[in-house]
C-alpha cells in the first residue's frame, strides 16, 4: 500500500533510530529504486524503507508527499532530502567511506564513477526495450541496431572493469562498489 513503511537497520540490532529513511518504488519494477537500496543493504548501513506503490491512480501525489522532485528514490538524511539514484550513492560513499563505494585506487575510482554515470544517462534503448520487472517472465525483445549496440556496450564495460581492476572479489572492481549497485538491475 502506499506509503508503507518498513523498518531494516542492515543486520543490526538495537539501533535507537534509523539514520536514513529510503523512499522508493517497488523494486521489483523500479531499477532506479532497487540500486541505493542495494548499496544500503549490501554495506548494512541502517535505514527505512518507505515504499511508494508504483502504476497506481494516487502514485505520483505520494511521491510528491516526499520529494518535490516527483521521483523516487529519495534518500531522507539529517542534511535534507537527496534525490536520484546516482546522487543518493554519491552521498553514502561520502558519509560512509568505511565502506568503500568507490574504489581506493584513484585510477579504478574514475573508471567507476564513469561507467556508473554512462549507466545513468545513458542506454536508453536497453531501458525502454528491455525494462526490469523482477516477477514476470517476459519474452526477449527482438535485438535492434541499437539495442544490441547497448548491450555490446554494457558487456565491453564490465569485461573491462574485471580485467583492469579486479584484485579479489566477485565483483566489477573486485569489492562491491556503487558501479555493482548501478548495473545490478541489468544483469537481472
């Protein structure tokens, strides 16, 4: 329902109150909603989940209840309000640097920070073609020019990222970072 709140303090207990309230989609629909929640739960930085019903008649005046901006997800902090997936991960990489949202190696940082902005602004066939929706089996679409010059793209990028800056680790720079949190919904 809408506005249904859910309390999640990341695996830890005991916590007197939550430092982040996370307003978002479903995230079974809404990529752009699933990656700081992502980032959050995989750090197990403590916050709430606000969740926003999504394709309903009233979804777009609840979201305005939490954010001007009229999109979730938007990150409630002590600082005000953050909005946009990509800015909510800049602000927890900054304010939770233990936990290394981007890379160290100033070199694998750039790369990170690139490739997680070229998801951000672009790949706009994959995601208009191929939106995510976690719950329902969905045939493939047919491979146009452009879309298979996406995923070519996507697939150049994390075969890139492994080899150049994978020391240990599963993932794209071997730790999890918010480059993981940005393509995480593609590879679903």
């Amino acid at each position: 329902m809408a506005g249904e709140a859910q309390a999640d303090n990341g695996g830890r207990h005991g916590m007197a109150t939550d430092r982040y309230t996370l307003v978002i989609g479903d995230k079974n629909i809404s990529s752009w909603s699933l990656r700081p929640w992502l980032a959050l739960k995989q750090c197990r930085i403590p916050f709430t989940e606000e969740r926003v019903r999504l394709r309903q008649p009233d979804s777009k005046a609840e979201i305005l209840r939490h954010t001007p901006a009229g999109k979730v997800p938007v990150l409630k902090t002590d600082l005000g309000l953050v909005w946009d997936s990509l800015a909510i991960l800049e602000v927890l990489a900054e304010r939770h640097p233990e936990h290394r949202l981007w890379p160290q190696d100033a070199e694998a940082r750039a790369a990170a920070r690139s490739i997680s902005a070229e998801m951000h602004s672009g790949f706009a066939t994959l995601r208009n073609d191929m939106s995510m929706d976690l719950l329902s089996r969905l045939p493939s679409p047919p491979i146009s020019a452009t879309l298979g010059a996406d995923i070519e793209r996507i697939t150049t990028l994390w075969r890139e990222a492994r080899a150049r800056f994978r020391k240990s680790g599963p993932f794209l720079f071997g730790a999890f970072t918010n480059a993981d949190a940005m393509y995480a919904p593609v590879a679903t």
